[in-house]
C-alpha cells in the first residue's frame, strides 16, 4: 500500500526508532544509532492506515547490542547482523516517505527526530523527510486533551483505556500503538474522567 492520496491533504507518517543503548555508560549518548526503523502512515479524517515500514539496521559504531538494549527492545544481535546498514535502509524509508505527496513526520516526543539527524550526519545521507516540519504528538496529546504534563506512550495508552499490544519498545509496535492513540491526537476522541 502507498500514496496515491495527494487530494486527501496531509499524510502522518507515525514513526518510532529503536537504537543501541546502554544503562552503564558503555558508550555516550550521541553514539546511539538506529537499529529499527517502524512507521505507519495514516491520513483523512478517518486517521486511516495507508502504509507500513519496517526494518532493522545493522550498527557499526557500536555494532555490539548490550544485553541492555536487547532487553529492553527484544532486538536480537542476529537480527541487526543480518540487517543493512544505515544508508540502505535510510535510502529505502525514504523511497518509502516520497511515495507520499505530503508526509508529515510525527514521533512520541522529539527524540526519533534528534536520532534520525544524528545517523544522517554521521553516515553523510540525506534526511530522509522532504521537510524539517515535525510533530511531537506526545506534547500534542498533552495539548489537546488538557492533561497538563506530556506523558509516556504506555501511559497515554492507559489513560484512552487501550492495551498496549505487541511488544513495547519494538519499533513497529510502538508505531501502531501510537496510531491508535491518534484519534486523541488529531481526532475528536476525548479520555474519559480517569486521573494519574
Ligand atoms: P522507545 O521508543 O521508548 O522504545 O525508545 C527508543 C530508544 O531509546 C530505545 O531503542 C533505546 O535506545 C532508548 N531508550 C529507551 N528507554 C531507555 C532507557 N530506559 N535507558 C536507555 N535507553 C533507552
Ligand atoms: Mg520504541
């Protein structure tokens, strides 16, 4: 499935990254890199699903997971080992952004953006969107149903009253999931009375 919508106005393209980390310092923070790209496009009013992309990528700054990270994301060292490194993968979603005639890039928070700039930068590709614009739709959940302080997806999950399925920090996962927040984001949905 992809594009063909240019009428239907704005394309979302919902995206979430998962990247080598560590909880003991092993390596700093701007040394991260993408190891899973998941996103899902979603547009009209309906917020309807009109694509998916998944992928691994292979690290080679650090190309060793930690057992942290493998923890964490689920993603296996056999996994990442059999995936193409960044610029082929970059080339590919981004092949897969143009298919649209306006993607817009959202992310839970503004760190997928950060991420996306720091192996862009690193690698020497181009970004893989047409367009700095992005949409931090964890400060817009917040914004729009008035709940004061942005939370975690997990969290906005729980308040909508909708389970978390898949696997939480796999990419793909976490895409879908924060689609099905999307009604609260963009649409007319509204959380019910509940606090905390
Ligand atoms: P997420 O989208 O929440 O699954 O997180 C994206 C990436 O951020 C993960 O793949 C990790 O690289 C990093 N990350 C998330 N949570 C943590 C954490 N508690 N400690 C260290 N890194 C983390
Ligand atoms: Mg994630």
């Amino acid at each position: 499935m992809n594009a063909m919508s240019s009428q239907k106005g704005n394309t979302y393209l919902i995206v979430d990254l998962e990247a080598t980390c560590t909880d003991a310092g092993e390596f700093p923070r701007h040394e991260m890199e993408i190891i899973e790209i998941g996103a899902v496009a979603v547009e009209g009013k309906a917020l309807a699903q009109v694509g998916e992309f998944e992928a691994f990528v292979r690290p080679v700054r650090n190309p060793l997971l930690t057992e942290f990270c493998t923890r964490l994301t689920s993603i296996t060292q056999a996994e990442v080992e059999a995936a193409d490194p960044f610029p082929v993968v970059n080339d590919r979603f981004r092949a897969w952004v143009g298919g649209f005639a306006s993607p817009v890039f959202c992310s839970w928070g503004n760190y997928d953006r950060n991420q996306f700039l720091q192996d862009c930068a690193h690698h020497r590709v181009p970004y893989p969107f047409p367009t700095d614009y992005h949409i931090n739709i964890k400060a817009r959940f917040a914004k729009r149903q008035g709940i004061g302080k942005s939370v975690g997806m997990k969290k906005a999950l729980q308040l909508a009253g909708l389970p978390l399925e898949g696997t939480h920090h796999r990419g793909i996962d976490d895409a879908r999931n924060m689609v099905r927040l999307m009604p609260y984001i963009f649409g007319q949905a509204r959380l019910g009375r509940q606090k905390s």
